[in-house]
C-alpha cells in the first residue's frame, strides 16, 4: 500500500518504520525535518498525501490536526483512508471526521497507547472511532503498527477511551513516583522495592513497564536522563482534555483534576520537555510542605 505519514516524532517515526519494513511504499513529512529509515521524506504536507491509498497522521494536539487536515483533506486521493493516531480533544476528532467525510474520504480516530517501547516493538493497543467501513480499511494497518485495536464507536468514541485510559496512567504515574520518593526517605533500596512492587498488589504499567527509578526493571525514559518517552507537558495535555471533558459530562473525577494540578506544577518547575515520570526526581527533591 501508498501511506502517507505526517508526524515523525517519537512515536510516529517507529510507526512509520514498522510499516516500511511491513513492505509499505512509506511517504513521511515533519516539519521539523527528520529523517527516518525506510521512509521517503517530501517537501510538504500535501506531497506527503498525494496519490496515497492511507494517510496517518500523528501530531501533538488538536489545533495542528485541524490545521493540517485543511491542508491535506483535499489533496486526498479518491478513495483514500485517512487515520490519525494523534491524542486529541472529540472536538478536534468530530472536525476531522467532517472535513474527511466531506470530501468523501473515509476516516478514523486512532489514538494509541503502549508508549515509544510499544510502537517500535509494533505491540501498540489502537482504540479508534469512525465507521464500519473505515475501520475495517484501517485494521491491516493497526495490525502492523500494535497488537490490538478495539473499534470503540463512532467518530470521536477512541479519543474519548485515549483521555479515560491516560487520566488512569496520568493518576498512577504520580501514585508510584510518590512511593518511590517515600521508600527512598524510608531508607528503602530501589531495587528490592521494584522486586516488591512489581510483583504485589501495587504493580501496575507504570511501575512495570516504565519504571520511574533509573537502574531498575526494564528499559525506561528514567535510563536515558528522562528525555521523552512520553513528555510532562504532554501528559499535561491528555489531563486538561479529561478534566474538560468531565466538566461538560458533568463526571466527578476528583484524582483526575489534582493530577492535572500536580503534572502543571511540575512542568512549570522544569519538567517541560522531560519525560513525564520525571515526576519522581522533582518530588525526590521536595520536603513534605
Ligand atoms: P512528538 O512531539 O515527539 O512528535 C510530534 C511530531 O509532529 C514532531 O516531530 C513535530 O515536529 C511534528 N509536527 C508538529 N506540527 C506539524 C505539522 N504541522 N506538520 C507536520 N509535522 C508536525 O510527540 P509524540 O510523543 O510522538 O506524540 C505524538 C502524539 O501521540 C501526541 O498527540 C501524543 O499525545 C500521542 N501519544 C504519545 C505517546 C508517547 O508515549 N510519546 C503515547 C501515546 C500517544
């Protein structure tokens, strides 16, 4: 298949090589200028989506979507499928949805989760939002990139499950950093804490997969000097659009509200640009009050 891919970032550039090693003729343009293996870069946008048969776009948040959508929807090729795997507002998905179906292209929200580890191992779960017909041609796809895509409803149903499952993450991500930073006044070895955690009642993805502690469990942003992985201000972002979105369902979501409080105050001291279970070194430099 012809795939355009816009959004070569940390995760839409390991997407973008497991459909090019898949046998995929791979298109790709950032506008940071990146280049990636086994992906044909072009000059624009537009270039990117011409004459494609699929075009995937995984970009930062729901104003550079909408934006780019008005750039590429009419440059898309008769009959084309258009999925975006970015984390975004419903709103931003709906509008999305409508310039697509507009100019009678199908489409799907595609938000994934499992992480910069999940989408270069292809292990990503995919929730998407859209039609019948527009999942079942984007499903061969999602087959390659991760491990599991579950149809949620329609447009805009995968971003509503994406900001459900990151407000859990967000809530938990700060949960085991704050019982790292304890153990650690409490004299506690890091290791032997991990080796309790991991495999208790405690163990969740964030301690297990992503370990906020540098040197223990796997691989993790904590190993490389916390550079994102998946940013603070990123996190931040999936936070506000749950607590937007709970406020307008009117949803109590009380751990969700002073989690995003937590993840604001942290990037405001210096976490912006850092990964974002570098929550455990700035509360390890806190006292209680
Ligand atoms: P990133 O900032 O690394 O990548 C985004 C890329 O989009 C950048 O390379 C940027 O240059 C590019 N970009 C920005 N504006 C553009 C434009 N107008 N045209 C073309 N390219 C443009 O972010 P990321 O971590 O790869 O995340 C991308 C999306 O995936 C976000 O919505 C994020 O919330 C979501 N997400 C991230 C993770 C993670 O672990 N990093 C996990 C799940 C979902």
């Amino acid at each position: 298949m012809r795939i355009g891919f816009i959004g070569l970032g940390n995760m839409g550039a390991p997407m973008a090589v497991n459909l090019a090693r898949a046998g995929h003729e791979v298109t790709g343009f950032d506008v940071a200028g990146v280049s990636v293996d086994g992906v044909k870069m072009a000059a624009s946008a537009v270039d990117a989506v011409d004459g494609k048969e699929a075009v995937i776009t995984m970009l930062p948040n729901g104003a550079i979507l909408r934006s780019v959508y008005e750039e590429i929807v009419p440059a898309g090729a008769p009959g084309a499928s258009f999925i975006d795997c970015s984390t975004v507002d419903v709103d931003s998905a709906r509008a999305a949805h409508e310039l697509a179906a507009k100019a009678g292209l199908l489409s799907v929200d595609a938000p994934v989760s499992g992480g910069i580890g999940g989408a270069a191992a292809g292990t990503l779960t995919f929730m998407a939002g859209g039609s019948d017909a527009a999942f079942a041609k984007a499903a061969p796809l999602f087959d390659i990139m991760g491990q599991k895509a579950v149809h949620c409803g329609e447009a805009g149903a995968g971003q509503a499950a994406k900001i459900c499952n990151n407000m859990i993450l967000g809530i938990s991500m700060i949960g085991v950093c704050e019982a790292f930073a304890l153990a650690d006044k409490l004299g506690l070895d890091r290791q032997k804490m991990f080796d309790v955690v991991s495999t208790s009642s405690g163990s969740c993805w964030s301690v297990n997969t992503y370990c906020p502690a540098p040197g223990v469990g796997p691989q993790s942003p904590a190993d490389n000097d916390y550079k994102p992985g998946f940013a603070a201000d990123l996190m931040l972002k999936d936070l506000n659009l749950s607590q937007q979105a709970a406020a307008a369902a009117n949803a109590p979501t009380p751990l969700g509200q002073h989690a995003t409080e937590i993840y604001e105050a942290f990037v405001g001291e210096g976490g912006k640009g850092r990964d974002f279970s570098a929550v455990l070194p700035w509360l390890s430099g806190k006292g209680r009050d």
